[in-house]
C-alpha cells in the first residue's frame, strides 16, 4: 500500500513537470511568434494650437512609420501598389510603439517615436497585396563608378567625377546597401587607363583584392554627343549581374542632372538587392523537427535562431516526451535553403527520415 501512495506521487510528481516544461516551452514559442519590424528615430513636429490633438500626430508618426518599413522591405514597383492604408488596418499591425522624446519648443511640439511591428501580420498584409517583400539585410559593396569621356578617349575615376563626389551625399536611411568607394590612388587609376579598349570586359581583379570586400559594384558610364550609356557591373558571391541604361543628358557635370542620375541608380541597385533577398511567402514548406531534451541551450538556441529567421513563417511545439521535443516548422522556401541556412548556424541536420533530428 504504502508502494503504491509513493508510485501515485512520483507519478503526481512527473505530471507536473512535464506540464511545467510545457507551458515554459509553450511560451518560449509564443514569444517567437512575436518576433516584429522595429522601426526607430520617426520624428513628427506639429504647431500647438488650439485645436492640437498628440493622437493626431501619434497616427501620423504609425503611417510614417509603416512606409518607411514598406521602403525597406518592398521593391520600388511594388511600392505603388501601397499608395495608402486604412488607419485601422495598419494599427492591426502594430505589437507596440513607444514615445523615446517629447518637447515642446517655441510653441512647436516634437516627438520621436518607436514602432514595432508584427512581422507575421506584416507579410500576411503584403501577401493580399500578391507583393513579395525581401529581408531587410544591410551589405557593404565596394563601389567604383567611372566616367568615359568616348569624345576624348579619356576616363575619369576620382578627380573630376561628379559621380565619385556625390555619390554618398543625401544617404536615406531606407537604403540597405553601403557603398565603399575606392582610396585615390594613382596606380589604380594608371591600371584601369590601360585596360581603357576593353574596359567592358575588364574586370577590376587588381583593383578590388585591395579592399576586404568580396562584393563590388563596377558602375562605366559612356559619355558622348548623344548622351549617356551605363554599364553596372554588380558581383555578389560571384555571381556577375549586368545592367544597362540610357540617359538623355549630355551635362553630367550639372549637380542637378548628377543627383538624377545617382538617384536612379540606388534605386536600380536597391531594388536588384532586395530581389536576391526576397521571400516567397506562398511557399509554405511544414517540416516536422525533433530535438534531444539532454541539453537545454539546444533547444533555447534553437528557438532563438528560428524565431530570428525572415523565412520562418511560424513554428509551434506539437509533442513533448521524456527524450525530445517535437516542433513543426513553416518555411518560406525549400528544404535545400532550410539546411543551407541552418548550417551556417552551425546546425547539421538528419534527413533520413519523416521527423528531422539534429545531428
């Protein structure tokens, strides 16, 4: 009797930690889902008057804020897709907002203001909209722009190059891409000169293993009396993309015209970045995961990195026993993407059959 009081407590006992272990995974799990789009430093200023209303500038720093996350996320075409939102439909999408400063200077009020948004209902919105958006990553590409004057059978690099000299003037902070330009240096200059009959073809080789940048942006710009040809020769993970444009104006050297130009061509690099990055929401690939309960970090990590991922559509504990924990998880893609980038987080994967293990 008394063996059986003891195995009717131990079992009690078991009850109630594998309950425990559940709601602590359970929650753990549910905070991923609310993995969001933070979205900083929107400043709003308005006149105090008599009939000010801080809700009225509150919403206008929401609608604000949404378009520069749009900006972000979504190519420059599908944009136009997006002329406005509902007020209401767009706080759907907010988890929450926080108000960083308030001042009031000169009868002026201004605030700056925090917005998080939930990246679930996000691509949910821009799915209605058939709008495939990309994973806001920033990347550094050296960036060499030359200006080939075909009259005079002479380029231009550094000196003289609007281009080069503007180039990283008016940055926008909705852009990804960081551009490094080139050092001045006379013996680039002098080996690209030679290279001058074929500098289509050419590929920087020399000048590129300088920087300690594996991707470049090679931007030839062909000036004659009828204007302007340009050749972008984009590398990324070596992988050669061209691009070519024509443009009507002769006068590059007018800071008008330069600014057009340049404007043009972020918008070109912009949008060719965002489309390597972007995500195929109608993918919805559910792979069945188990983890070994022997580590806990495992399992912590685990869920860390799923919850961090862009193409991880959601991902729930469905079963829960003494030797593992079983997740199903959507992904935005195909298996072969899955393992490729759980890989480079140092994740190995066994395959062989229905349910994955880590290895």
């Amino acid at each position: 009797m008394i063996f059986k009081t003891k195995k009717n407590k131990l079992n009690i006992l078991y009850i109630f930690f594998y309950i425990l272990s559940l709601n602590i995974f359970f929650f753990s799990t549910n905070n991923s889902f609310a993995k969001s789009f933070d979205i900083k430093n929107i400043d709003i200023s308005r006149p105090f008057e008599i009939n000010f209303d801080k809700n009225q500038v509150i919403n206008e720093g929401f609608i604000q804020a949404f378009f520069e996350l749009i900006s972000l996320i979504v190519s420059s075409d599908d944009i136009k897709k997006i002329d406005n939102i509902k007020l209401n439909e767009l706080k759907g999408m907010i988890e929450s907002f926080s108000i960083q400063e308030e001042k009031f200077i000169n009868d002026i009020y201004y605030v700056n203001l925090g917005v998080s948004f939930n990246k679930k209902k996000i691509y949910d919105y821009l799915e209605r909209k058939n709008i495939f958006p990309s994973m806001p990553i920033r990347k550094k590409f050296l960036f060499i722009p030359i200006i080939i004057d075909e009259n005079k059978k002479d380029l231009l690099i550094f000196n003289n190059n609007k281009i080069f000299e503007n180039w990283n003037k008016d940055l926008e902070k909705t852009h990804l891409i960081e551009y490094i330009l080139p050092t001045e240096d006379l013996e680039d200059l002098n080996q690209i000169k030679k290279n001058y009959e074929t500098i289509e073809q050419y590929n920087f080789a020399e000048v590129i293993s300088k920087y300690d940048l594996k991707d470049s942006i090679i931007l030839l710009i062909f000036k004659n009396d009828d204007g302007l040809r340009i050749l972008s020769r984009i590398t990324y993970n070596k992988n050669v993309i061209l691009k070519n444009q024509s443009f009507s104006q002769k006068n590059i050297e007018e800071e008008k015209q330069t600014k057009k130009i340049i404007k043009k061509l972020k918008i070109v690099y912009e949008d060719h970045w965002k489309k390597i990055n972007q995500i195929n929401t109608s993918i919805k690939l559910s792979l069945k995961i188990k983890i070994n309960n022997k580590d806990n970090n495992i399992i912590s990590n685990f869920e860390k990195d799923l919850s961090n991922l862009d193409l991880i559509n959601y991902f729930i504990i469905t079963k829960f026993d003494k030797n593992f924990t079983y997740y199903q998880v959507i992904f935005n893609g195909t298996p072969s993407v899955f393992l490729k980038i759980m890989e480079e987080k140092n994740y190995n994967f066994n395959t062989q059959n229905r349910i994955w293990s880590i290895k």
